[in-house]
C-alpha cells in the first residue's frame, strides 16, 4: 500500500483550495538503474478529488509529472468541517485515497 | 445514432474503439478524460499529434490563457506550472510539452463549480515550449510559453 | 501532404517566439532573478512533508529486540522533547560523554532504547527510491521540529569546544587529489560552480544560509537530504576518502558549521534543485 498524501485544503470566503502531496516514484520508463537496466514506467495515470460525492477535479497524467506529485486548484461550495477526498491510481494498478477536513 | 455506435461497437474493444468513437463525434475527449486513460493521446510524439488524439482540431490562439511558469528552471527534473484560464465556460485544462519524447503531460478536467486554474510540478527534458490547451464552451484555446532548463552544477 | 491548421498555428508561434526571444543569457542579473523566482515558487508544497510525516511515525513506533519507540529519546532538551532540539545540536551528552550531533545521538537512542546494533542502526545512512533511510525521515520530522528557532550551539563543555577547534580545522586542512579544502570553494564571496552559488562559510550570513536550509528535498535527486549527506558528498566531489556516518570528523565539521551559524532563524527542511 502506497505512503499516504499530504492534503491541506482551506476555506476562505466560499473558495476551498486544496493542496496535494502524493508520494510517488512517476518512473517515466526511459531511466536506466546502475545495472543499465531500464526501470519499467510506474507512473500516477489518473487523480480524482471528491467532495460530498460530487467530483470536484478529475485527471489524467503521463509520467511527465514530477516525482513526488503536487496539485493545487480551488473550487467553490466546501466549508470549513467539510471532508475532501483524493485517489489516485497508477499505470500498475494501484491506487491510493485519502481524505482531509477543510479548515 | 444508435445504428452507427452498434456497428462501431462490434468492431473491437481498447484504444481501437476510443479513436472509432471519436472519430464518429459520439464520444467526446471531455468525457473520455474521466475514464480510461487516454493511451491514444499519452503516447503521442508531437505536439501536433497530441492535439489530433485530444480531439482539439485548430485551437485559436488565446491571451485569456494564463501560463504561470519561471522563465528559467534550475533543474528540469521538477518545473512548477500553474495554468489559469480566464475563459468563460472552461471544461478542460491540458498541459504539453513539446521537447518531451511525449508531449502530453497532463491534463485536468473542470467541474462546475472548480476554479479554471490548476497547479503542478512536470519533468521538462530540455529547453522547451509549453501548450496550455484549454477547452471551453465546447471549443478549443491554446497559449505557450517557453521554460529554459539548466543545468545544475555540483553544491547547493 | 497540406500542413494542417495546428501546424500551421505552431509555425506561426514558433516564428513569433523567435522573435521574441533573445539569446541565451545564462550570465546576466535576469537570470540570478529567474533562478531565484523559480526556487521561490518551489517553496510551496514541498515533497519533505513527505519524509516529515514518515519520520513521525518512526519515531512513535516500537521496533527493534526491545520493541520500544524512540519517544523516550534524548536530544539534548529532555527525554522526548523533540521541538527546538535539532536548533542546539551537536551537543554534548553526559551519558555517552560524547559530544553527538543529530545522526549519532539517533543511533544511540536506537541502540540503547530499542536494541538495534550499531551495525543494523547504521546500516542505510541515505535512501535511494524505494530504500529508505530512517535518518532522512527522522532528521526531516525532528529538524521541522526546529523551524523558527534560533540556531543556538553552545559550546559549554571542553569536549564541544575540542570538536569546534577540529572542525575548524578540518575546514582549512587541503588535502585529497585536488589539493581542495573547504574553504577552496567556501571562503570567498560571490563564487559558484557551474551555476550553484557557493556560500561563503567564514562569513555570518554566509555561515547562517549554507546551515539553516539542510536537510533539504533535493529536486535533482528526488530525495530528502540532511546536512549529513551534504558534507558526505561534499568529500565525495573532493576526491577526499569517504566521511564516515558518525564519526567524529563528521561531527567535528558539523559542530563548527553549525555553531557558526548561531543566531540565526533555522529554516528547513527546505528545497533545492
């Protein structure tokens, strides 16, 4: 099981904006280990964050997004005490999700 | 309508079946975005040919896309971008980058009620443009910005 | 083949670009600014948190043949008491009468408090991907714990004073193939390698900004580093021999560094290219 995000999202005048940390290698499959081996892409493909059920930003990414991902946006309607969701899934399978409270 | 999706339907299954429908204007790249991942559009090598697979046939030029991005990153290995887009009725958010061996580097898709503006941190490879495509009001908008890469020295 | 629209947009872009755009300029003040704005905008969001968090959890968790956390471990403050603690090190510890810095104080406490030998304590000073080391988690939690307070290294004790003087010395001593010290790349102002500028160590602020912003996510390595890794490849670009994890050369060189930059605000875990 994936290390878990970071996530702080707060709210300010009706706004949220959500800041995301994810713990990933984002391999882009072309790196080559000591050994001259090339290491497979094992890569965050698809992000989605939840609020209340409804999707408040979905994505998809190539491994062209750094290691360690970081997202930030804002979307309307949250309150402080509200809960938001993130999961992601990467090209192998796993996924991973993780919530935050809004203050 | 229904006839054609069934005929395009029989006719083989995975990114095969993705380009038939879009080519048939049944499904459109903002819904695909939400569900599989866009192989087709991922593995392009040209910007040219990203655009093509998104679907976003002669995007118009647009000061109404905000590229947030330094002039000059030390290391390419993480390069923060921030796309803000002004347009009104902003469904999508693409980001491309065109020295990479695949261009498409990510790309958001905006709910009502989310702010067009989204930040990332991407791997650039060598000095290079980067495209914001934007889709808005079911038409599509594009801006670039070029991003020097470095070289970083030993310290630090 | 018609070049399509897109391509034709691109074109028309690309010669715009051209236009616009003046040559390289690697040398000029815009540059120095540029680089700075992008070092700024990393600041936000910073991977450490990453380690920071890690690092909590292994200090809370019971492990080792005793299965015993490392909550009743002493930095310097009290058995336990992490904040401020990393502002105050090395320091030197009455039961081991040795003066530590963070790292060594860290494997005492997981020899002593959860049995680990020393040669399974010491066994990964530095992670690569998916072989981590607990110093890089526990120094990244420990020294966020220290952010914002002053840089405080006393040098009270006669053995503090000693691994002051021998690092100093260490500093100035030339040595290895390149005949370099320290202080060949670390004693000048306004000096830089390729495009890293090398902050002048013998000088306060110098002194203060080489110190107070390590451990530090290393963008180009992917990795959280400590101030430890930073002097192990600083030997390593010397051509010196290697400096081994907790040695007291190691904590000699750090004893001097840090209490040079006493005084000033400690500001890490930071990140770097």
């Amino acid at each position: 099981m994936a290390d878990p995000m970071r996530i702080r999202a707060a709210a300010r005048d009706g706004t949220v904006n959500v800041r995301v940390l994810m713990a990933h290698e984002m391999e882009t499959g072309q790196r080559k280990d000591s050994a001259g081996n090339l290491v497979p892409a094992h890569f965050i493909s698809k992000v989605t964050a939840t609020h209340q059920g409804k999707t408040v930003l979905s994505a998809q990414w190539g491994p062209a997004v750094a290691k360690n991902p970081f997202l930030e946006f804002n979307f309307k309607g949250g309150q402080k005490g509200d809960k938001i969701v993130v999961t992601w899934e990467d090209n192998k399978g796993d996924k991973r999700s993780d919530e935050a409270v809004i203050n | 309508m229904l006839h054609s999706r069934r005929k395009v339907l029989k006719s083989g299954g995975g990114a095969g079946v993705l380009a038939l429908l879009f080519a048939a204007g049944i499904v459109r790249p903002g819904d695909v975005l939400a569900q599989e991942w866009n192989q087709a559009a991922f593995s392009t090598k040209t910007v040219p040919e990203a655009l093509r697979a998104l679907g976003a046939t002669g995007p118009a030029a647009s000061g109404a896309i905000q590229i947030k991005a330094p002039e000059i990153a030390e290391n390419g290995a993480v390069v923060p971008i921030a796309i803000e887009s002004k347009l009104p009725g902003t469904e999508s958010i693409t980001l491309l980058i065109e020295k990479n061996p695949q261009p498409l580097a990510a790309s958001f898709t905006i709910p009502a009620g989310t702010e067009p503006n989204v930040s990332t941190r991407v791997k650039i490879g060598e000095s290079s443009d980067v495209y914001a495509l934007v889709k808005a009001d079911g038409k599509f908008y594009l801006a670039k910005k070029e991003i020097k890469i470095t070289l970083g020295g030993c310290g630090g | 083949m018609k070049p399509s629209s897109i391509e034709k947009l691109l074109a028309a872009a690309a010669l715009a670009a051209a236009a616009l755009y003046p040559a390289a300029l690697v040398h000029s003040q815009s540059a120095v600014d540029e680089i700075a704005k992008y070092r700024q905008q990393l600041q936000d969001g910073n991977p450490a948190e990453l380690w920071e968090a890690r690092g909590e959890a292994l200090w809370k968790q019971k492990r080792g043949p005793k299965n015993a956390s490392l909550e009743q471990c002493d930095l310097g403050k009290g058995a336990g008491v992490v904040k401020g603690a990393y502002a105050e090190l090395p320091r030197h510890f009455a039961d081991a009468d040795r003066v530590m810095d963070l790292e060594t104080r860290l494997v005492h406490c997981m020899v002593t408090l959860q049995g680990f030998s020393f040669a399974d304590a010491t066994r990964r000073p530095f992670g690569a991907g998916t072989n981590r080391s607990d110093f890089e988690a526990l120094g990244a939690w420990i020294t966020a714990e220290s952010r914002g307070v002053v840089m405080n290294v006393a040098l009270r004790h006669e053995k503090e004073k000693a691994a002051y003087r021998l690092g100093e010395k260490m500093f100035y001593f030339r040595g290895g193939p390149h005949d370099f010290a320290c202080a060949t790349c670390h004693s000048e102002n306004g000096k830089r390698i390729r495009l890293q500028d090398l902050p002048n160590l013998t000088e306060k602020t110098g002194a203060q900004l080489g110190y107070t912003t390590w451990p530090a996510y290393r963008v180009s390595q992917g990795e959280l580093r400590t101030f430890q890794w930073r002097l192990y490849d600083c030997f390593r670009q010397q051509r010196f021999p290697e400096l081994k994890f907790t040695s007291d050369a190691s904590i000699a060189l750090t004893e001097f560094l840090a209490h040079n930059a006493n005084g000033a605000p400690f500001n890490a875990p930071a990140i770097k290219r």
